[in-house]
C-alpha cells in the first residue's frame, strides 16, 4: 500500500508492507479516516486493523483493531460502522482520533443500506 501526499507528486510518501504492518502485505478492503491520521485496513478474515500514519517518519503503526470490517465513519470520525454479516448487524464503535484506540459500543439490525450524516 502506498500513501501519496497531495497534490501527487508520483513519489509515495509511505509504501507499507508486510515487514511494516502484516495487514498491509494482505488486505481485502482499505479506508482513509476523516483525519487523515489513520487508515483501516481489514484482511481477509473480516477484521481490521487501525494503523496510525506518521509521514515525518513515513512509517504506519497499528494501534488497535476491530473484529469486522469497518464500512463507514460518522462525518467527525469519532464513531465508526463495522458489518458483523454473520449476525446481520451493523457493530459501533468509538474511535478516540487523539491515541487511535476504539471503544465497543452496541449494534443494531442491519436494514439494508447505511448512511452517515452531520446534523447542522
């Protein structure tokens, strides 16, 4: 996985691979979060791995991981939405942007589809 600065220069600033983060020599589904601070990576097991992004030291650190894959983020990226498609559920989680850790939170039935929004 690369990560590029941008405007892209066409020079990765990042390139992650398995001796960096073992996620990152095999994963299935990959996520930016809002922040820019962290990507989510889920491997072919459902779960995923959260893996704060240092560019000065162009290096990707886990800090934490969600047994399924996550799907969305609330808009301030303080909650995010996992499929448990084995229960049918949608997981919540908190996501503490400061340190990258998350917190259990409930589920509910998944309906179908699902969409964030911001209320104003």
């Amino acid at each position: 996985m690369n990560i590029y600065q941008i405007p892209n220069s066409g020079t990765p600033v990042i390139s992650c691979g398995a001796s960096m983060l073992a996620v990152c020599g095999d994963f299935t589904h990959a996520l930016a979060h809002p922040s820019g601070k962290y990507v989510f990576l889920t491997d072919a097991s459902g779960t995923t791995d959260i893996g704060a992004v240092n560019l000065n030291a162009q290096q990707i650190t886990q800090t934490s991981s969600i047994l399924y894959p996550v799907q969305e983020f609330s808009p301030d990226g303080t909650i995010t939405y996992a499929t448990n498609d084995g229960e049918g559920e949608i997981e919540i989680y908190g996501f503490d942007v400061a340190t990258g850790g998350v917190t259990e939170g409930g589920s509910f039935s998944d309906l179908g589809y699902l969409f964030t929004a911001e209320r104003k």
